[in-house]
C-alpha cells in the first residue's frame, strides 16, 4: 500500500487548504475638529461674576427683541397700542409696553453661602435638595442694569423659566408695582450649519457616560464586554462589521467613580482628625487604582478607534464650569496617542465630526436646571436650553461657574446651533428632535430656514451597561446595552 507523501515544511507554516480565511474589516474613518471655545487661558477669580449677566443681555437682548417687535408691534388692547421701553426702569404704571431682560428666580430654598459656611462648620446639617421649587413663595423677577421688576401671570407657568434666561415679556405694571404678563418671547434656535454630504461608507459615532472605573478587582463584565465589542472581539462576523463602522468614541464624563476615601469606614479619632483636615497629601486616602484601569482601557482601545474624553463631576478635573481637559498625567500609557486618537476636551465640548456639529455635556447643567422646575421631563429641559441659545442659564447663580469678563461662552451664537445635542450622565436614554425656524440676528434680510437638532441623553454605563450610537448619514441613535442579567 502506497503512503501518502509527506508534506512540505511550508505547509506547517499556512491555515489548511479547505479553510476559507476571512478578510479583516478595515475600520471606518471619519474627518475631526474640535472647537476650543471652552479652553481657558486664564483663570482668574478676581472680577464680579455679575458680568456674566449683562454680556449674555447684551449678546441675545437684539435676538429676542427683534423677535418681541415682529410679534407685538400690532397688539393692542382697547384701542392702547403696545410699545417698547428700553429698560425695566422706563416700565410705567398702566402703560401697555414690553421689554428685555434677564430672568432672576428668587427661591428660598436654593442654596446660599451662609448655608454654606454653616455647613462648613458642621453645626447644622445641610442636606441636598432634588429641587428648588417651591409655587407659594418663588417670586420671578426680571432685570437689567437699571432695576429689577417682579413679574406675576399665569403665562409665566408654561415657560418654567429658570435664573439666566433673557426673555422679552409683554404686559404692564399693576398697581402692586408688580408687572402683569400675558405673553413671553424668548431668543429662539440660532442659525445651524448645513449638513455636509456624507460619502457612500457607513460612519457611526458611540456614545458612552459614567462608566465609573473604580481600578477594583471586580471591575465589571460589562465595561469589558464594551471594549472588546468597540475592538470587534465580541459576537459573530454581524457584531464586527457593525463595530468597524464606528470611527470615534466619546466619553461624556464619569469615566472614574465617585472617590471614596477608605478612612470614612473608620469611626476613630485618627479618622476623624483625618476627615477635618482639607488640605494637604494623604497617602492612606489616596487610591490610584482607578486611574490606572481607565488608562488600560484606553490604552486597549486607542490603537484602533479615536476616543474623546470629557471631564465630570466625579473626574479629577475643576468642578467650575466650564471644567478643563483631564492632565495627560493621568494617563501614562494612553498618553502616547495624544494628539492622534486620544482627544482630552472641555466640558462642555464643541466638536465636528465628519460634517456634522456635536455639543456634549456631562450633564452638571440639566442636573442644576432640572432643580428649577416643577416638571420631570428632561428632553423638554433640553429643548428650552436650546431655544433660550444657553446651555448652562444658571450658571454662575447655583452652577459653579468662572466669572467670564469679554464673552459667555454658554451663549449659542448664529451658525453654532448643533446638530446633536448630548448630555451625558442622565436617569436613562432618552431621544428626541427638535424643529423649528433657525433666524439669524445678522440681518433682518436674511430667509429664515428650518433645521433639526438631535438631542440624546446617555445614561450612566456603571448603572445601565448602556452606550448609544449614532448614523452619521441619519443622526438616528439607537442604544446598546452590555448589562450582565443577575
């Protein structure tokens, strides 16, 4: 019987000859540019933070007011035309009229320094409170340089208008002193870039929050399971295909855990001398497990996908808004990318990605707004922040903030309105669109044109094992969850 002949060396060397080797999938690219508005040079505590009100009235008070005269200008009551007053000092008794200023809630139960320094002292608990709200005593005030003149009617619950917002606000002034409301202008979407064309290759951009990298040996699956899943290690050649679609992933904030400092599970008089002290290095306090985990996570991941990285409040970053790239220091592997696929930005971050504009928050300023009012519906929240043009009104009244002095940089200026609106770090996922006319304060000639903004909130990932991921051709979001069933 004749022996089958023995193969070549070679042959050891390659995959057997009925075995079809598969292609890897190239990963999709996307072009890139982040905008610097929020980058500060300086940081400089030593002007009145009073400032930021009267540049954000001088910025939208021509927007709404020219909007205030096209829809006014033929109102009348009882033969009385109404008119306009330059200032809420001009407001005369009886005189049907408008005008523009900022709104200023005054509640009692929003917080205030001398809770704090009380507080601080640790005579009289303060406890945080889920809102501010409070319909029997809230007075709404509006005000400019010149004064400040409370406004009552009805028509102001529809609005839910919280400190910050410039508004233009028709009525008149009751014998009380306060002025009576009947309707309320605000500035309105800005004008919005057109989408670029987008070629024939599916982009896609994921979206993750919170994922709260605690560097703990019980890390969990599901941070691990999105990385190989980002990578196209995870699930059959479908699962593949559709994560090399993604050409960039954002970090909107809560990429570490809330600190915990391990002398606050000690009951001793070292560890209370400990908790009392507020300044100065403790090694025993210290725990650089967390970062070390979020740089191998990225590190894994920066070869083969960019990643934007946004600070939050739990981050090791400034808690004043807005907040500050994270140091490279943080990350001593995934350092080396920076500039090429690591991106460490701003919170909030103003960014284009293939054509299309992004303005992300880690969501300080929806928490802080949410605050204000009676309703629960953060998607409305997020619409109103878009048609007041500030995406953070109460900063700096109860959400830290740096007292700018020449520009607000919260303030949407004409051909900044984004074509996605995300805000990180939310409840649970939630999508919407918003219409409407996008006018231009530029010109009065100019046509008005309509335009969609895309607003996604992002849970927390260490809660929900939720990311989202958006068509860059359809700016339709759709959610992927990597949660671990009990």
């Amino acid at each position: 019987m004749a022996s089958a002949p023995e193969p070549a060396v070679h042959d050891f060397l390659h995959c057997p000859r009925d075995v079809t080797q598969a292609t890897p999938t190239a990963r999709a690219l996307a072009t890139h540019q982040a905008s610097i508005r929020f980058t500060l040079e300086e940081k400089s505590y030593q002007q009145q933070f009073s400032d930021m009100y009267f540049l954000r009235l001088a910025i939208l008070k021509p927007v709404v007011e020219k909007l205030a005269k096209e829809a006014w200008k033929e109102f009348e009551v009882a033969g009385e035309k109404a008119q306009g007053v330059e200032r809420v000092l001009d407001v005369r008794q009886g005189q049907l009229c408008w005008v523009t200023g900022t709104i200023y809630m005054d509640m009692p139960l929003k917080p205030n320094i001398l809770n704090d320094i009380v507080k601080d002292h640790f005579t009289v608990p303060v406890l945080p409170r889920e809102k501010f709200v409070d319909p029997n005593v809230d007075q709404v005030t509006l005000e400019d340089e010149s004064g400040r003149l409370r406004l009552t009617g009805s028509v102001l619950e529809t609005h839910e208008l919280v400190t910050g917002v410039i508004v233009s606000v028709l009525g008149s002034e009751n014998a009380n002193g306060d002025f009576s409301v009947v309707d309320v202008k605000i500035p309105d979407l800005p004008s919005q870039k057109p989408l670029q064309p987008k070629g024939v290759a599916r982009k896609r951009v994921a979206i993750a929050s919170g994922l709260g990298i605690s560097g703990s040996q019980y890390e969990g699956l599901e941070t691990h399971l999105l990385v190989e899943y980002l990578l196209g290690e995870a699930g059959g050649d479908e699962d593949h295909r559709d994560a090399a679609t993604i050409s960039q992933l954002i970090l909107a904030g809560n990429s570490l855990g809330e600190a915990h400092n391990p002398i606050d599970d000690k009951n001793t008089e070292e560890a209370r001398d400990a908790r009392a002290t507020k300044y100065g290095y403790d090694a025993a306090a210290y725990n650089p497990g967390p970062t070390k985990a979020l740089d191998a996570i990225l590190s894994s991941l920066l070869p083969s996908i960019g990643v934007t990285i946004m600070p939050g409040s739990f981050d090791p970053a400034n808690i004043s808004m807005p907040q500050q790239r994270l140091h490279a220091a943080l990350f001593p592997t995934a350092k080396l990318y920076d500039g090429s696929t690591l991106e460490r930005v701003t919170n909030p971050w103003l960014g284009d990605i293939d054509g299309a504009t992004f303005l992300a928050t880690s969501g300080q300023n929806l928490d802080d707004m949410y605050k204000y009012v009676e309703g629960t519906d953060r998607l409305v929240m997020c619409e109103r922040l878009l048609r007041w043009r500030n995406i953070a009104p109460t900063a700096p009244d109860t959400l830290w903030s740096y007292p700018f002095q020449e520009d607000d940089p919260f303030v949407l200026h004409d051909g900044e309105c984004p074509h996605v609106l995300i805000v990180g770090n939310q409840p649970k996922y939630e999508t919407s669109v918003v219409e409407g006319i996008f006018l231009s304060s530029a010109s009065s000639d100019d046509d008005d044109e309509w335009g969609k903004v895309r607003i996604i909130l992002v849970p927390r990932f260490d809660q929900t094992g939720e990311i989202v991921i958006v068509d860059l051709a359809t700016m339709v979001p759709e959610k992927v969850c990597f949660k671990i069933e009990e």
